[in-house]
C-alpha cells in the first residue's frame, strides 16, 4: 500500500523503506528500478548482497570501494561491517548521489566517503549521457541516449585513494558496476588492484566495445594481478569458478566475481591459480 501510494506522487518524490530482514532504512524514487526492488521487495541484487555479505563477516580490517554507488545499497551494507573501516563510494550522478548522503544519513553511518564524480582511467571530466527516469543507475559516460547529458568530474581510483591517505590500506572488495565503463575504471585502478582481494565487475563486453574500450584487456589486467572468475550460480549465492573460454563467451551484462585464491577461504583453493595466456 505504501508502494502504491508512493507511485501516485510526482516523478522524481522519494519516500523512506526498509530493507527485509534489518532495520536498513533507504530513501528511494519508487519510479526508478533500484527502487521500486526495495519498496516492493525490501532486497536488490539479492545473491550478490547475500554473498557479500557472507566474505566481509571475520575478514580481516580493510576497505570497500564502490564504484557506481547509486543510492548506497551496497555501500550501506558494507557498512555494517566490523571488518570494514572505511568505504569509499563513487557516484558521478547528482540525484543517486543525494540519495546515497540520505541513506547515509538515517542509518546512521559515519564510514562512507562519497565522490560525487564519475571514475576513469585518468583525471578530468566527462560527459554523463541521461538514461530513462525508470532506471537512474543506466545513465551512461560511453553511450548517448537522446535524453540530455551533463559534464561531471572524473578522477581514477589510485589518486583517489591516495587523497584520501588510504593508498596502503587493504581492499577487502572493489565493486564496479558503470555500465560498459569498466575497463577504464580498472585502467586507473592499477595500485588498487595489487592490494584487493575481491572485484566485483559487471561485465558488459556490448556497451564496454561501442566505448571502444577493450574487455579482452580488462580480462588480461585481472588475471595478471591473480584474480580468479567466477560467477554466482543461479539461484544460490555461491561463487563458482568460470572458465575462460566461457568468459570469453559471455555478451549479456553479467557480474563477475574476481577473487584471489584464499580470499574467500576455503571457496577459492590456492591451487586456483590461472594462466593469463589461457582460453
């Protein structure tokens, strides 16, 4: 009911709700698709979330780094844990971004850097093309939809990291979600990538191609830092390991997960080491 009366108010009002099974409260748009998941079904992404969540209990002190935040879904929850003492969320979108400081805000939590910027492989700014109100976590720095777009900041993972004075700092987990924008996100990434344990990529070989940018080398940067894929099987939050030539294979939008072997304890054995020349 709360839902209903929500969608009768003017495009662009947000309401509060809860996520199931915590006391997570969101600010969310019931007309985008993140929110309308979580108004109505109290989850989003609800294996990954699951997943995530089961590798950050007992890991050892480190951070996350979430690169294309949205409304702090993951970013919230990572919070939560004991491991985690500081995340650090990329959101070049004004609108998500605004939402990511509210839900910040109501849940208390004191442990989230927001960058209001979009992240690349270099510094500078770039235009972020506007996707349907419908869906505010599809606006786009590679694809132009018609539908407007505005010029944003643009920094890199590394120097980011560095102004923060978490340069050292172990990455439990790196989440990359920017729409085809990946391997430019992971291009400037390269210091971050030597320290983190888990990447998260949403693999877009489609929209990452008409950017011109290059998943086979995306693919060939993780390997050669000592990542692992894998994917969640269905139904199920287990991570289990995909094999190159399938990798390769893969042209829907995806998420991988790239895991270091003993990341994740004993899901990924040490013997899992991979050739980057293989498949």
């Amino acid at each position: 009911m709360k839902f209903l009366l929500a969608w009768m108010m003017p495009p662009g009002t947000s309401f509060q709700t809860y996520a199931a099974g915590s006391k997570l409260r969101f600010i969310v748009q019931c007309r985008d698709v993140i929110g309308r998941h979580i108004a109505k079904y109290g989850r989003f992404e609800p294996q990954l979330t699951d997943w995530i969540g089961a590798y950050l209990q007992d890991r050892p002190k480190g951070i996350v780094v979430d690169v294309g935040a949205n409304l702090g879904w993951h970013a919230v929850h990572a919070a939560q844990h004991a491991s985690v003492t500081t995340v650090v969320a990329f959101e070049p979108d004004a609108t998500n971004a605004w939402l990511l400081d509210r839900n910040l805000t109501i849940n208390d939590i004191d442990k989230v850097v927001v960058y209001p910027c979009a992240v690349g492989a270099s510094a500078g700014h770039a235009h972020l093309h506007r996707y349907k109100r419908s869906n505010n976590g599809r606006h786009s720095l590679i694809k132009n939809y018609g539908l407007g777009s505005r010029v944003v900041p643009l920094t890199n993972v590394d120097s980011a990291l560095e102004a923060l004075g978490l340069a050292q700092d172990r990455i439990l987990l790196m989440k990359v979600d920017v729409e085809g924008f990946e391997p430019a996100v992971l291009a400037g990434a390269v210091k971050a990538l030597e320290r983190a344990d888990v990447v998260i990529t949403e693999y877009s070989p489609e929209l990452s191609r008409a950017g011109d940018l290059s998943v086979e080398g995306m693919v060939d940067r993780l390997l050669a830092a000592g990542f692992v894929p894998h994917q969640l099987a269905a139904k199920s939050s287990k991570a289990v390991r995909v094999d190159l030539k399938d990798l390769r294979g893969i042209e829907d939008q995806t998420d991988i997960l790239w895991i270091k072997p003993g990341a994740n304890g004993s899901a990924v054995a040490a013997s899992e080491q991979v050739d980057p020349s293989a498949g």
